[in-house]
C-alpha cells in the first residue's frame, strides 16, 4: 500500500466510529445531490469513496430495486459502520481503492463521489478510472455538504487558488480525464460538481 493509502486509511479509521455523529445533519445534502445526478430506475451507480454509505440509501431509492448500488471505499473501518448503520440493505459495499475499480469498463451510469476529490493521492488518474467504469454518457457528481469556504473554516485553514476544488482548476483536470462538466456550485451550504463522461 502506498504511503498516500496508508495516510487517508489511518485518518478515516480513526474517524470512522464517530462520523455519523460528527455530522448528523447532511441526510437532506446528499439526498438533493443524489437528485441532482439525474438517476433513472434500473441505472447502475457507484459511490466511490462511500465512507459510512450517507449516500447508500438516497442512491437505491433513485435507481429502485431493479438498479444497482455499490459503495467502493478504503478504509475497513468505514464499511464497518455502514454496515452497523444498516446501509449495505441498499447497496453492495466493496473494499476497493479508486484507482484500481473492480468494475467492467462502461458498466456503470453513474458515480456519486462525496468529499472524495480531496483525498485523491492522484486526481487525474482516480478521474480517469472513474470515467473507465462508467458508459460515455454517464454521470459523476463531486459532492460536499458544505462548500469550500466552510470547509476550510472548518479546518481553519484560508482557501489558496491552487485548490483542486476552485472551478478554474477542477474544470481542466476534468476535461484530461474524460468528463465535461456541466455545472459547478460552491455555496456556503454545498459543493456540487456535475460532469458527463465523454464518449
């Protein structure tokens, strides 16, 4: 495992049995991401990074019991607590390392990414197979509950402009991956990014 893996593993796991608690309020943030991702009954969806499977239930109710969910993350520790949540009932839950899916080429419509972006020890490659598992056409949400402004205040840190989240430097690192974004929200409230995979 590379040093990048070992670090976010060991930040996550030490987080891992406290982190609903942490932020018991974004169910509504994601659901409304979820929404925004534009999935159809019987689509086929990863949540790469799903962490504690937040995601997991507003993803089957949009794809229905005819569609599939996998929830693709890191950390044991992680899948542990979605387990203990209950979330693995909507979907499918792999120990998986996104820049290596275990995923078929175009096999998938889409992929919801929560607070991955940050974490990617190597963003345009992660992007690059990322758009790999999903059909040209297909979909990618990057999504945070709270935008970067928040984040970093959060974090005490200030924002600097070679943030890989700002607009300016997320859109061609998109492009080079084989995503067109379509929109781009920072708001106080949520972080937003859709992109189509180009085909």
């Amino acid at each position: 495992m590379s040093d990048d893996h070992t670090h976010v593993r060991e930040f996550f796991t030490a987080r891992a049995a406290d982190w609903d608690s942490r932020f018991p309020d974004d169910a509504p943030a994601y659901a409304a991401a979820v929404a925004e991702l534009g999935l159809r009954r019987g689509d086929r969806v990863l949540d790469a990074g799903c962490g504690t499977g937040r995601a997991l239930p507003p993803l089957r109710a949009a794809v229905g019991p005819t569609g599939v969910v996998v929830g693709a993350d890191l950390t044991p520790a992680m899948l542990q607590a979605a387990v203990r949540a209950g979330r693995d009932r909507d979907g499918r839950l792999v120990l998986a390392d996104v820049s290596a899916l275990p995923l078929r080429s175009g096999s998938l419509d889409a992929v919801f990414a929560a607070g991955l972006i940050a974490h990617l020890p190597h963003p345009a490659g992660n992007l690059r197979e990322l758009a790999r598992v999903v059909r040209p056409g297909g979909t990618l949400a990057l999504f945070h509950p709270i935008g970067r402004a928040a984040l970093a205040a959060r974090q005490g840190r200030s924002i600097t402009p070679d943030d890989l989240r700002a607009e300016p430097n997320l859109r061609p690192l998109l492009a080079g991956s084989g995503w067109r974004m379509t929109s781009y929200a920072d708001e106080n409230t949520r972080f937003l990014v859709l992109a189509v995979r180009e085909g």
